[in-house]
C-alpha cells in the first residue's frame, strides 16, 4: 500500500511538472522574448524635438503600426530643454521608454551607465542586410567597445553664408572664406557696428555654452587636435587651441560676434538675420533659404585649415533601446524600420537630417540644392570622442570660454586653470 501511494505521488508531481513545462511561458520570458503575434503590444517612444521633427516622426509611427498590426506605438515627444533631465528621471525611476532618442553627447557620456540595449545580438540574429549600408562614420558614433547601442541620423555643419550680406560690403557672393585665416578676416568685413554697437556679426560663434562653434573651428587645425583624451583628460589647454581662441576673443572685442547662446530659444543669430556666417545645422539650412530665399544663401564645406583639412562638426540624434525593455524584438523591428531606406529617406526630407545609408545617396541629393555639400561634408564629418567625462569637460571648457570672452582672464590662464581644475577632479594630478 505505502508502495502504491509513493507511486501515486511521483505520477503526481511529474504531471504537475508537465503542465509547468507546457503551459504559457514565464513572465522571463514574455518580458525578453518576442511577444506572442496575437498579443498586443504597446511600444513607448520619446524622441527630442517638436514641431517638423515630431510630424516626422509621428509619420514613421503610424506606418510601423501599419505593417505591424499587432504593436501599438506611443510616441511623447519632448523639446530639446527638457529632454534629457526627463530621460535622466526615467531611467532612475523605471519608467524609461522601449525606444528613445539620444543626442550626441548624450550617449557618448552615459552609455557606460549600462543603461541601453547592445544592438549587435539583434543585428547579427538577423543578419540584417541594412548593416553594410549604413555609413562606417554612423555605426562607430553609435559604438562603446564591442557594443552598438545606438544608430544614427546625422546633421552636419558645412559653412553657411548670406550671399546679400557679402555685395553688401564689397565681397564676392559665390566665394566663401577659403582658408581658416580668411574666416577671420571676413568676420570683420562683414560686422556691421551702429552708434558703437554691433547690429550684424560678421560669424555665429556662441558665447555662452559654445563648445559647438569651438570644435567647429578646432577641428580645422587637424585630425590629431581634440579637446579631450578617452580618460577625460583634457586637451584643450593646448597651444593650438588657446591660440584659436585667442582669434576668437579678438572677433568678439572686435564686434564681430555678437554675444549669443547655444540653444537659445528664439533661434540663432545667422537665422535672425543677425550674422553674415555661421556653421549651421543641416536641419536649418532648408529653414533658413525659406525665410531669406535660396538666392540670398550660400553653402560650402568648411574652409581648409593649416594642414588643408575641413572636417565638419557631425552631431544628431541616435536611436537607442532601453536595454530594460520587456520588448526587445519589438523594439529592434521598430528601429530596423526606422533605417530602411525608404523610410530613412522621408525622415530625412522632412526634418533635414543628412541620410545615414549610402545607398540614399543620389536620391538625397536631390531632395534640395544643398544636399550636395551636405553629403559631401558627411564623408569627413566627427563628434564628439566617446567618454564618460564628457559632461565635466564640457563644463569646465564652457566656463573657460566664457571667462575669456568677458574678460574675467586673459585667454591662457582661462584655459589652463579650468583644465588644471578638471584633472584634479577627475584624479589625474
């Protein structure tokens, strides 16, 4: 009898295991796997930026839902200001979305945070084809060690001038400053000064949070010149790069800049019709010829540094995944249609983003006359070096910057106090 029950028991909890092991699957599994075709599943997106660029996106969404009628996509899209105080909030809280923009920066400083998904298991799983069509110069901004954890859709920064402006002072309109020198020379040429006030600069450098207009000019004086070594050491206390802000500082007393802020909310100076030049964003060149006329708005890469390079500034933003998402295969479809060539085309036509992929090449082109310089700049275009100590560098080259336009300290001291500052910081000396 005793036999008989014991017998009963294993047939018992074998068959309990049984239906275990057939039943539906586990929460793990549901939460990382792909979820079953006739579950709904809801995406949250949040991408920076509104107005054109939500339309954009809004466009790519209701097409994904289309193709995919068993995912839901909610997007909030949130302005540039807020962004990444609210990405930074999520994240800490849980409730950060399955798929997110990312700016430049951004990523490159926080991505050892080990907070978003390595792209490359969905890319290699895939054998996604769409891999060897995106530029070499996209994948490796995207890249920390062996990881992808982020796509990008570029803007770059070619030179941008009124062409009225140049007639008006006696400067050809179809030649552009040739040289780094010669970008300063036509600062002051084109500066227009009233009553002893400048009501036109003659260049849009920011000098307030500008780091984006000094790497735009740093970068001419070689590949070998950053602002910052992988371990956060700073660079830019270094000869050339004083020396440029020296130039720099001069235009400003000179009253060839006028005092501006990088992300001021009325716009640039160039856009206000408040400076001759400027390195300007891809997305706001087709803006900008709107509001002037195409006629009266020229473009061309860089001028050429001492070594003949002219590298253009490339920022933008990535297309990164919550590596906590309950729906990655979700979320990588998502992403991987995002980057089809089609879709990344209309996305591109609509907000102004340089195209990622090669093979969009002609068709990008001919979206708008200055496509061409575009793309060409894009072939010799970098960001920002990946590092963790991006964040503090930034600070400490602003504040250095900005010291030196006021005249709170001459140039040299400005910048090498504030790098000395930063090393101890960071432990360096």
């Amino acid at each position: 009898m005793r036999k008989i029950k014991s017998l009963c028991l294993i047939s018992l909890v074998f068959s309990l295991l049984l239906l275990t092991a057939c039943g539906s699957p586990s929460s793990e599994t549901g939460s990382k796997g792909k979820s079953n075709e006739n579950e709904k599943v809801t995406l949250n997106v949040w991408f920076p930026g509104t107005g054109t660029v939500e339309t954009a996106v809004r466009d790519i969404l209701d097409k994904f839902e289309e193709e995919n009628p068993n995912i839901k996509v909610e997007l909030e899209a949130i302005p540039w200001g807020e962004y990444f105080q609210k990405l930074s909030v999520g994240y800490a809280g849980g409730t950060a979305p399955d798929v997110h923009g990312l700016g430049y920066g951004q990523l490159i400083f926080t991505v050892m945070q080990d907070q978003y998904m390595d792209l490359n298991q969905f890319i290699e799983k895939d054998n996604w084809e769409g891999k060897d069509d995106v530029f070499e110069s996209i994948l490796k901004a995207g890249q920390y060690k062996d990881g992808q954890y982020g796509l990008l859709f570029p803007e770059v920064r070619p030179l941008v001038w009124r062409k009225d402006f140049f007639e008006e002072v006696g400067l050809d309109p179809e030649q552009p400053p040739q040289t780094l020198d010669e970008v300063f020379e036509y600062a002051k040429k084109l500066k227009v000064v009233e009553n002893g006030e400048t009501t036109r600069a003659g260049i849009d450098i920011q000098t307030e949070n500008g780091e984006q207009s000094y790497f735009s000019l740093l970068m001419l004086l070689g590949q070998d010149i950053d602002i910052y070594e992988e371990n956060g050491n700073p660079r830019f206390d270094e000869s050339e790069s004083i020396e440029l802000v020296k130039k720099m500082v001069d235009l400003f007393n000179d009253g060839a800049i006028i005092p501006s802020h990088q992300q001021q909310l009325q716009g640039s100076n160039f856009e206000n019709d408040l400076a001759a030049m400027s390195f300007a964003s891809s997305p706001t060149i087709e803006t900008l010829a709107n509001a002037v006329g195409h006629d009266n708005i020229g473009w061309s890469l860089p001028p050429k540094g001492p070594n003949g390079d002219q590298t253009a500034l490339m920022l933008g933003t990535f297309l990164t995944m919550n590596k906590n998402t309950k729906h990655p295969e979700e979320s990588w479809e998502l992403i991987k249609f995002w980057f089809n060539a089609e879709n990344a085309l209309d996305f591109s036509k609509q907000t102004g983003f340089a195209v990622p992929l090669k093979s969009l090449e002609n068709d990008f082109k001919e979206l708008a006359p200055q496509n061409e310089i575009v793309f060409e700049a894009l072939m010799d275009a970098r960001g920002y070096s990946p590092t963790e100590h991006w964040s503090k560098n930034m600070d400490y080259l602003r504040l250095a910057l900005e010291e030196s336009y006021n005249g709170i300290r001459p140039v040299d001291e400005a910048f090498k106090e504030n790098a000395k500052l930063l090393r101890k910081e960071l432990g360096l000396e």
